[in-house]
C-alpha cells in the first residue's frame, strides 16, 4: 500500500518524490530485490532483536 500519492513527474529533471509504502512483508518482491526507485518500505515489528537478526542475517543490501 502507498501511503502518499504519486506527485507529478518533475519533466525538466526526472525526477520522483520519494514514496513511503506502507504493510510490507519480508516475502513481498520489494524486500527481495535491490530497488532502483525511490521507495522506502515500512516494515512493522513487535521485537528489536528480531529487526537486527532480520537486518543482519538477510539483508544487508539495505544497509549504507
């Protein structure tokens, strides 16, 4: 789910907004596969420990 609308395409530079989306799942394409837009998945958690193991063991391509 988007949580803010699409802006209009900036058509001098090309450019997007940045999008939040909202309810992701760790199994959903998006948490999968680098991305080469400006999206910025919201995965909710109950447990920290549990977001560093996830962040640690699977996904060190989000990591800068």
């Amino acid at each position: 789910m988007v949580s803010a609308s699409w802006e209009e395409i900036n058509r001098s530079s090309r450019l997007l907004a940045t999008q939040l989306i909202t309810q992701v799942t760790d199994d959903m394409q998006l948490m999968e596969e680098e991305i080469f837009a400006p999206l910025l998945p919201i995965m909710p958690y109950q447990d920290v420990d549990k977001v560093i193991e996830y962040i640690n063991v699977a996904h060190s391509l989000y990591i800068s």
